[in-house]
C-alpha cells in the first residue's frame, strides 16, 4: 500500500514537474535570478574596490593634518603615515559596511529569487493561456460533433497561427466526416429501393400456384438488374471509404431503355398495391452523357415515390423524350399531390412532409434531394408540376449528348 501511494506521489512530481509551465517559470527564474545576482555583485565588488583605494589616500589627509599655519609641513616635507588607530578605526568601518552590504545583498537575492518563481509562474501562465484554451476546445470535441472553433483572438503571432490551423483542420476534418454521413445516408436510402423491388418480386413469383417458367424467369431478370444496381452502389461505398471521394463515371446511355428497364423493375410493386403503371417512350434514341448508376437511382428514387404515396386504382406514368432543353424523364402520379407553399421545400435534405406518415413508413426524406444532386451534378436540373389534391409530376431534364447515340 506504501509503495502505491509513493508510486502515485512520485507520478504527480514528476507530471507536475514536466509541465510546460513549470519549465518556463524556472527558465524565468533562473533568467531573472542570474541577473540580479550579476547585478547586485558587481555593485558589491565596486564598492569594496572603492574602499580599498580609499586606504591609500589617507597618506595625504594625514599630511594636510599635519601642515602649519604657513601651510607648509610641520614635520618637514616627508610623507606622513595614517597613525595605526585611525587606520584600524578606518578598515573597521570598511568591514562592517561590507559585511552589512553582503548581508542586505543576499536578501535581496533571497526575495529575489522567490519573487522572480512567482513572476514566472505569472508570466508563463499568461504565456500560455493561448494553448490553454486550444486544450480545452480540442478535449470538448466529439467525433460526432465537430462543430467547435477555437477562434483565438490577439495579435497575429505564433500562437494564433497555430489556433488558425487547428480551425481549417478542424473545418476540413468536419466536411470529411459530413460528406461520409451524407454518402451512408444516401447509399442506406439507395439500396432500400432495389431490395424492395427484389422482396416484392420473390413474393409474388412464389404465392403464385400457377407461375411458369416464363414468370421466374421474368422475375429473375427484374432482381439480376436490381442486384446489379445494389452492387454498383456497394462498390462506390467501398471505394468511398479506401479513397474518400466518391467514384464518377461517364457513360453514353439512353434514356428511353433506361426508363423502360425501370418501370418494369417497379411493375410488380406497383401491381401489389393495386396501381397500374404505364410507359410512354418514343422510338427516337434520347442520348445522354454521365454517371449510368446515379441517374437509374434517380428515376427510380421518383417511381418509388410514386408508387408508394399514389392512392390504390390509380396510375403511374413513366414518360421520357426530348424538348429545347434537352432530354428529359418525368414520373407521374395521382397521389396527394404538394401544396404550393411546400414545393419549395421538398428538396430539402429530411424533408419529409407529414412527419408523422413519414416515420410511421421508415422514409428519410434523403429521395429528392438525391434526385436533384444528380440531375445538377450532370448539369441538369429537377421540375416539379404539382397541385394539392391533384398529384405530383416530376421532370428530370439532361442536356443531350453530344457523343454518338447510343444504339
């Protein structure tokens, strides 16, 4: 128990004595301490030089003791010496003036010394109140909650420089980690949509008694391309986390097949919930140019949507063409429709309407926004037609290729 209790003791010596403050105030004090000691022993070995050359005058005072009244020597012209009891009394009032000085000498360099720990101690602290409060801010902050800036204020020198780094690296590190929770959210989001459509399709092939060959195969080719877009997603995740950026492509596509492809991957879903979806595609190539995967996980971001908020009966209509502004896909529906003064809203990141519906359905209110992310990261643009009460019409624009059409 003794050992452990010293062991802790000694611990505390020596973490307080590697402080970066207690180092400076003995660098101070010893700075401080040196000098006035340099100080106060050259005024002492000065005034003993300057008494000692004083013995050696007293020859001429004794003269000037001994002239007449003619002024010249009584004695004769001789050099006269200090009698012994002048000379004594003399060197007496040297040694005590000395011995008194040394005395006054160190204490004064005894209360200097501790005068000079406690401006050390003073001045260090102030010296580094600066990294105090970068200490402090760098211990309340969270991995989940980098929010936090130093934001040192002063004189632009060393020490501020070093705050004003923290804070871009800070800053940095914060975007970096925003951007990762952003792509989880997302890639979460995405890979909802295509096991939806897998788990729908599997369920309807298998309760159907009466299903063929032709139906599983159907099936099987609706969850291959959905597997294949869950895959494409799960390779940009893993290359997102080796790399830290998000993986960009740039393909030549059309978008006619891509929207028919994705209906039909929805149909089944659709069929499930009573709606009927229908697909009106041009027979004239709509080229485009950019990320494949992203703009099928916009499209069907917006048939999902459709599906899920369109009331039973009703229909959704798949649409893609061309007009002066380029190519286009629209997915429309019959559902609620969105009122005017929240149209604005509804690209908004967690937007999600009637919150209540929302979480009762698991949605996160990231679809839109990703819709619209890509469609202006391809230099395009999202338009929503829509009146409550009415349904909701949604155009994805692209600006068309100028690449050879895909065939």
């Amino acid at each position: 128990m003794a050992d452990t209790s010293a062991s802790g003791i000694d611990r505390r010596v020596h973490g307080f004595g590697g402080s970066i403050r207690f180092r400076l105030t003995v660098l101070y004090s010893v700075l401080l301490f040196g000098l006035g000691a340099i100080v106060v022993g050259g005024i002492y070995a000065g005034l003993s030089l300057s008494l000692e050359k004083q013995n050696v005058s007293r020859t001429e005072q004794a003269a000037f003791l001994f002239r007449g009244v003619d002024g010249e020597p009584t004695l004769g012209r001789m050099e006269f010496k200090v009698p012994d009891p002048l000379a004594v009394f003399e060197r007496e009032i040297n040694t005590r003036a000395l011995d008194q000085l040394r005395t006054y000498a160190f204490g004064a360099l005894g209360m200097l010394f501790v005068g000079s720990l406690g401006v050390g101690w003073f001045v260090a602290g102030i010296v580094l109140r600066p990294v105090g409060r970068i200490t402090g801010v760098a211990r309340d902050i969270q991995a989940t909650d980098l929010s936090r800036r130093i934001q040192l204020d002063g004189p632009d020198d060393e020490l501020k420089q070093l705050a004003d780094t923290f804070d871009d690296m800070l800053g940095r590190i914060d975007d970096a980690f925003a951007s990762q929770r952003d792509f989880i959210h997302e890639a979460s989001h995405e890979l909802r949509n295509p096991l939806a459509v897998i788990r729908t399709n599997v369920d309807v092939v298998l309760d159907d008694p009466d299903a063929d060959v032709e139906d599983y195969r159907l099936a099987s080719e609706v969850v291959g391309r959905s597997a294949s877009r869950m895959s494409t997603l799960v390779d940009d995740l893993l290359d997102y986390a080796r790399h830290g950026t998000r993986p960009a492509r740039e393909e030549d596509l059309d978008l006619g097949p891509v929207a028919c492809d994705l209906a039909a991957e929805f149909a089944t879903l659709a069929e499930a919930r009573d709606l009927a979806l229908s697909t009106t595609v041009g027979n004239r190539p709509l080229p485009v140019c950019g990320d494949g995967p992203a703009i099928r996980r916009a499209i069907a971001n917006l048939l999902a949507n459709a599906v899920r908020l369109a009331p039973p009966g009703s229909t959704v209509r798949v649409g893609a063409g061309e007009d002066a502004d380029g190519m286009w896909v629209s997915v429309t529906d019959e559902g609620p429709g969105i009122a005017p003064e929240d149209q604005a809203n509804v690209f908004n990141r967690f937007w999600r309407g009637d919150r209540s519906r929302a979480r009762e359905e698991g949605r996160s209110g990231l679809g839109l926004t990703i819709v619209q992310q890509i469609a202006q990261a391809h230099g395009g643009r999202v338009d929503l037609y829509s009146e409550a009460g009415s349904g909701s019409s949604f155009v994805i624009r692209l600006p068309r290729s100028h690449n050879q059409p895909v065939e």
